[in-house]
C-alpha cells in the first residue's frame, strides 16, 4: 500500500474552506493571452510536463475530524475548453478532485486555482512554467528559455501591495512541494504568546483587526445578483505607463491610485447615498517580500483601509494620499509579523482546536462575514509580469480575476498592457462604467470587454453565435 504525503492547511486556507459560497466558490484565474491559437495538443503535452514539476498541484482536499488537510494524488489534469462560465466551483465536498484545471480557449491560457491550494505567486510560477514549455513545443526553432536572472521582472510601481511581487515566472530554487508552509516556517517558531497586559477586550479588538471588522458602519454594495451566481466579469485594457504617471504625479502607488478612483467611481454611480459615507478597502500583500519564501503556498496577509468622506478634502489626490498613509505603517515589516501571529494564536487556541470541524467552519464562517461587512471592494495587484524569453515575446496580454463575494478588482501588466478586471456577484455595471469614464478623462486610451451573465446577454450571445454558424 502506497504512504501518501499529506500536510495541514494552512491558515489563510481555513478560512477560503469556510468562506466559500455558490456565489463565491474561492477560485481565481490567471491568464496568458497568446499571439497565435493555441495548439491543444501541445498545451496537453506541456501541462503533463509542468505539472510532473509541482507535487503540490498532485494534491487533493480531503476533511479530518478537526481540520481540512492536502493528500498527494496520482490523478493526471487535462485541458479542458470553456465550457463553464469563469471561476466555477473546483473543489466539491467528497469528490476527489485536483484543485485546479487549465481552460482553453482560443488564443488564451486560463489557469483557475482554489485559493485553498495556492496564492497569486504560486500560481503565477505554473503558468508561467506551462507557457515557457508550450512555446517551447510551438516554436521549436526559437532560442531556448530566457533564465536570466538580471531579466526579473519588477513589480509595476515597486509597492508593497503587489500578490506577486518580483515575478518573471521563475523562482530561485522554488519549493513546490506539498509539506513547504512558510507561515509554519517564519511565525510558528516564534514566541506566540500574548503581550504583558493585553486584557480580553484588546484581544478580541485585535482579532477585529486581522479579519477586517470595523466598529464603523461602512458602505457595503448592494445589487442584482446574476440569475445562476456566475462572476460578473469585465476587462478594462489600457497603456500601463500612461496610468502609472498619474499615480506618480499624486505620489503614491498604483493600487492606491486605483483604489481612489474606484471609491469615487462608486460614489458617482450610487443612486442613493446610502447611510454610510465611510468606503474601505481590503488589499493582499505578498509576504515573500519581507520573509524570503519559495514555497508556492498561500503566504500573504491582508490590510484594511478606509476613506470617510464629508469630513475634509475628498478630491482624488486627497483620497489617495490618505489610503497611502495607512497602508504604509500597515505594512512594515514588523506590523506584518503582529498581525500574522495574532491570527495563528487565535487559531492554536484551545477550545478552537479541539472543536470538531464543521463547527470550525461555522465560526470561521461568521467570522468572515463579519469581514464582510466591514469592506465595500477588495483589489489585488499582481503586478508586472515579464515572462521569461521567448515565452514573454508569445503573449500579448496577462490577465487575473478572481470569484468575488462583493465587487472586487484585479491589477496586472505585461508588455505594456496594463489589464484591470473587475468581478462581481451583481448583474450591474454603472461603476466601471464611471471608472472607464475618469479615466478616459484624463487622457487614457480605455478599451473594455465583459462576460455575458443575465439572460437578455445570454440569449443575444446565442442568438449571434446561431447567425455566424452555417
């Protein structure tokens, strides 16, 4: 009988187990759009290859009486075309399945991961390694993978707030293995215990503080939900430099920039007010950048941010530089650490360990919704991506979504391009349309694409698809 490798999850995964819902089912995608249609065949002899390199994409989910763990598998992935709308449900309670799958379709690679296996960086490292072995394979005659490490890509405003920060694809000695957990490695190790005279009350406030609970109402959005919980998705496409300089002439970074331009986006679009003018944010930061980590596992944490307006300057550059304030202390390296081991302290206590797991998740669950409450938008910046040579000179756009439980947008760039998409559980769209607006105001040469999710779409698109078939 064959011993299976197997290693607990995380603690950032716990919570995607008990977070994910039909609407939000804990998936992201990346995506490498091609110059050419991509050669099925070829992509399945480069998936075989890249993933006999990932033990840790072997593995599948399975539920202990206390917590979820990963188990090693000899299950095989295939491309498969798209035939599921983005981002649908991978994992399945009881069905043994990989946690991840790779789409087809047309000239675009789309890998989609549940977030419970891998973050953005992990994820970025696979993709990048089955492009680099599927251009190998198409264009045989071109010179071998770039590994330079001098050719690294940098992120695309140097901030911290990046998921995937210095990533050209490649990792020095990367660990894909299954057991590889940083958080067990840098915070585990430490001393866990609570500080000299922190009472119960400070506690619980610190908790408030790692999952993004506010005692302040903030404004949550609210919408049609899509008729069968599909992700609303819609890509904006533009010049990466042109939006850079005007993050730069605020002197702050792009996420933040960004961000701003999203809360007043929203706030022109609302057709009431609401009972809340406090917008916030949660933003993930990638912690391999201050405890060097090649483990291909979930390592980042998140930082809350807010604006209130009606209480001082609310022009952009005003919103923006606020947002910058906060997030910068928030992500010193110390504050980091606090705020990582607080959460691991709260999940080694006790009375939570010897609670059974379903009940795990239902408190895990409240928690989460609590977190909920006290953000309007999530963002991810993944960055600049430059892919290793000749792969990088094969795609012409990356792209990366995520499921979203509330609206949400994600940032990458490569060869220029900078590409945000937007996801939501609501059928509308006024917001982006705002946020395309602002920008093509200043200048910004805006194109947009979006997913067919209501039915009028739905029908139109099979309407149209019925006239160009013969």
């Amino acid at each position: 009988m064959t011993r299976r490798t197997w290693a607990r999850l995380d603690n950032a995964s716990n919570m995607f187990l008990a977070a994910r819902s039909d609407a939000d089912p804990k998936v992201f995608r990346m995506t490498a759009e091609m110059d050419h249609e991509v050669d099925r065949e070829l992509l399945q002899t480069a998936l075989d290859a890249t993933f006999d390199r990932y033990p840790l994409y072997r593995a599948v989910l399975r539920r202990g009486v206390f917590w979820y763990y990963l188990q090693d598998s000899d299950l095989r992935p295939e491309v498969v075309d798209e035939t599921q709308h983005t981002c649908a449900a991978i994992y399945q309670a009881d069905v043994r399945t990989l946690l991840f799958r790779v789409v087809l379709h047309r000239r675009r690679i789309n890998l989609e991961v549940f977030h419970a296996l891998s973050d953005g960086t992990g994820a970025l490292w696979f993709l990048t390694d089955l492009v680099t072995a599927y251009v190998r394979l198409r264009f045989p005659d071109e010179p071998p993978p770039d590994r330079d490490p001098e050719r690294r890509g940098a992120r695309i405003d140097g901030g911290p707030e990046s998921v995937g920060a210095n990533s050209d694809g490649s990792a020095s000695d990367p660990r894909h293995e299954l057991e590889a957990d940083s958080f067990t490695r840098y915070f585990r190790t430490k001393d866990l215990s609570e500080p000299a005279g922190r009472g119960s009350a400070e506690r619980s406030r610190g908790l408030s503080r790692v999952v993004g609970a506010s005692t302040e109402k903030t404004y949550t959005v609210k919408g049609t939900r899509t008729p069968d919980n599909r992700t609303r998705a819609v890509e904006l496409t533009m010049p990466a430099a042109d939006v850079l300089a005007l993050a730069r002439a605020e002197g702050v970074s792009l996420t933040m920039y960004l961000t701003a331009l999203f809360f007043a986006s929203l706030r022109a679009a609302q057709e009431e007010p609401g009972d809340s003018s406090t917008l916030a944010v949660s933003v993930p930061v990638n912690l391999r950048q201050y405890f060097p980590s090649t483990s291909a596992r979930n390592f980042f944490t998140t930082v809350r941010l807010e604006h209130t307006y009606g209480q001082g300057d609310d022009g952009l550059g005003a919103v923006c530089r606020n947002l910058d304030a906060q997030f910068r202390p928030q992500t010193a390296p110390d504050a980091l650490a606090v705020r990582v081991r607080r959460f691991i302290r709260f999940e080694r206590m006790i009375a939570l360990r010897i609670v059974p797991r379903p009940l795990k998740d239902v408190f895990l669950g409240l928690i989460n919704r609590a977190s909920n409450r006290g953000l309007t938008v999530a963002v991810s910046n993944l960055g600049n991506i430059r892919l290793p040579q000749p792969a990088g000179a094969h795609v012409t756009r990356m792209l990366f979504h995520v499921s979203a439980v509330r609206p949400q947008f994600c940032v990458v760039s490569h060869a220029g391009a900078l590409t945000i998409s937007f996801t939501s559980p609501f059928s509308e769209t006024e917001h982006i349309r705002e946020f395309a607006r602002r920008l093509s105001a200043e200048g910004i040469d805006v194109t947009v694409a979006a997913a067919r999710v209501t039915e009028d779409e739905l029908t139109a698109a099979r309407s149209q698809h019925d006239e160009e078939t013969p």
